[in-house]
C-alpha cells in the first residue's frame, strides 16, 4: 500500500480541496507586497471522528513557519515590509474553517512576499516549513523544531518550500506527512471463564519500546538544517527521539482521556475498539522474538503482566523497517493463562501486522 501523504492547501482564490492527497498552495492577491490572509477552504473528505489522531477536523489549524533566509527560523518577527527591510521571518497559524482560512500571526498579522519596484523588479524568495498541530513546537536557534507528546497527540512536518511575490512563478505546496506511529487496541476475553480469572481491566501503560532497550519516547527534534526532499526517508534522517518518561498512558478512542477511565469489563462477544497511542516511531527487525513495543497490563485479579507486540508483514513474516507514519492495530485476547497480542494494518500509512503470544 502507498504511504499516504496529508496535503493542506490554502488558495486564494478557488478554495482548498482535502482529499486523500491535499495541500497548502500561498498566493500573493497581487504582484506587489501583500499579507497572506483571507483564504478559503472546504471540505472534499470523510468525516473525522478521530480528532487527536487524523488531526482532519474542523476547525483545523497548523503552525506555518517563514523565513527569507533559507533553513532557518527563529521567529524575529520580520514580516516583509520595508520597515525590516523586507525581511521574513515569523511563526505564524494557519486556521481551516468550513468557509474560510487565515494565515495570521500571534498578533494578528501575516507576512508578505518582498517586492523590489525599483527598475526591473526583483523578487525574494519566502521559505516555509509547516507543522501540525499548530502550537507546542519551539526552537533554540531557528534550525530546528521540537515537540513534546504523551500518546493523544498526532504530530506532522512539510519540509520547506519557497515562493515570491513573482506573479509568473509557481505557488509552493507544504507537503505533511506523520512524524509517529499510531497503534490502535482492540479487546476481548475468549470466553466468560477467561473473563472471570482476570477481572476488570485496570490499567494498560506502554512501556518500552525498540526490543525493551528503552523507555517511550516523548520528545521529538526535526532539523531545519538543510532542505530535505519531500519524502518519509529523508524526514526520517532528519528525526530524533529522546525520552523523559517511562512510560505513556493509552487513550479512549476519540478522545484525550486516559484508558481506562475507571476498571474496564473485558469484552467476551466480539473485540472491541477501545484505545490508541500515537507514539515514537522503531526500526522493526525481521528477527524472530523481537518486540517493537512492550504493555505492561493491570487487571483486578492479575498484575503487572508484560505484553510484547511483535509486528509482522504477513502472517509468517516479520515487519522490517521503521513504522514511522504507520498504523497497527493490536489485538489483545485476555485467556485463562495468557494475553495472545496481534496487530493487522488499517489505515494512515499502513506498515504490516505482529503478532505475538506473551504468558502470564
């Protein structure tokens, strides 16, 4: 299956079009300096439910960075005109609504694309990187952006663009893709007696990550560095995790509240839909016994009882590669003596299936 690629697109003139492939198009209204502002958009997609993990819902905003200088971002607060000499460099929000979109900065304002009108005219390029969601991202010098999650929160990066105030020049497009890897829980007791030996479920935490070598990771770096083509290999090479937790908590489906909310009954008629973690992306081996992620599970009657989930392509192959911008969804049976864990691809940018059998 292809990876799928989220495109947003801000159009000035025919509005914006969200379909499997979507994009951000930034139009100057003239040739001279103008703001980037009162924009466009409709929806052409599904309906999200999904909210924290799609990020597709309205209103939808992304953090839109901009800069004259290319690779680097500090936020100085230049906008184009000529009392900065028609500098760019500024953080700005990037809002859809149903009806309409806005390119505006924290104090309102956007930027313009620089406009020489003495003689033949010259034109500046405007770099932009784009990132979703639209807060919590920094930087210490402009040459990188860096996020913190904790499993609810879906994180995504275009790779920089540019364009000019040139009406003959093409528009730049921000190409988004998924920075994490989204794994969804399905569960079940196999029968009323399986149900009854464990209890209610308590508490479900993931807990390591890369074979059990280390904690979740929770913080992640892009580099800006340098340009980067627009594709998951070379984002990737421009990634870096780091952990301060030991471990992230599961959420309910379409919702940021922690799962389990209070002890849960383990269903026993069919698996049933009921948590996900958006979560650090691993370099999954083709080895046999590897876990790319580790549970630790609570029950009333049972604890702590450690789950591996091994990914596999196939049901007798082994997933090789890394999961970034991936989807799994994990399968936990609860039996008399075990929790079999088994993951099959939906979705996003889909990677393969695990499975995996771990005794009590």
């Amino acid at each position: 299956m292809k990876d799928r690629i989220i495109i947003l697109s801000l159009l000035t003139l025919s509005g914006l079009l969200f379909s499997a492939c979507q994009t951000i198009d930034i139009f100057p209204r003239e040739k001279a300096c103008v703001e980037l502002v009162e924009l466009s958009a409709v929806m052409n997609d599904r309906p999200e439910t999904r909210t924290p993990i799609e990020g597709i819902s309205y209103p939808f905003s992304v953090a839109v960075w901009a800069s004259t200088t290319s690779c680097s971002y500090p936020n100085v607060g230049k906008d184009g005109t000529s009392g900065v000499s028609y500098q760019v460099d500024k953080h700005l929000t990037a809002t859809f609504n149903q009806s309409s979109t806005t390119l505006n900065g924290p104090d309102n304002s956007g930027v313009r694309y620089p406009y020489n009108e003495g003689g033949d005219p010259v034109f500046a390029n405007v770099y932009f990187v784009g990132l979703y969601p639209s807060l919590g991202w920094s930087t210490a010098s402009g040459t990188n952006a860096a996020f913190t999650f904790d499993g609810s929160k879906d994180a995504m990066y275009a790779p920089q663009v540019s364009g000019n105030g040139d009406p003959a020049t093409s528009a730049p497009t921000l190409t988004f893709y998924h920075l994490l890897t989204y794994l969804r829980f399905n569960i079940i007791a196999e029968s009323d007696a399986a149900q009854n030996a464990w209890g209610r479920l308590t508490s479900i935490k993931l807990t390591k990550q890369n074979n059990g070598a280390s904690n979740p990771m929770n913080n992640l770096s892009i580099s800006l560095d340098s340009p980067v083509p627009a594709n998951i290999g070379a984002i990737e090479a421009k990634s870096t995790f780091t952990s301060s937790v030991s471990q992230l908590s599961l959420y309910a489906n379409g919702t940021n509240t922690v799962f389990p909310a209070s002890a849960y009954t383990i269903p026993t008629s069919a698996a049933t839909p009921a948590a996900y973690v958006i979560c650090a992306p691993v370099t999954a081996s083709d080895a046999s016994g590897t876990n790319e992620y580790t549970l630790t599970i609570n029950t009333e009657k049972r604890a702590p009882v450690i789950v591996g989930v091994n990914l596999k392509s196939g049901l007798s192959t082994y997933y090789s590669g890394s999961t970034m911008g991936k989807e799994f969804t994990v399968n936990l049976t609860f039996t008399l003596n075990h929790i079999a864990a088994s993951a099959t691809v939906n979705g996003w940018t889909t990677g393969g299936i695990g499975k995996e059998d771990v005794s009590e």
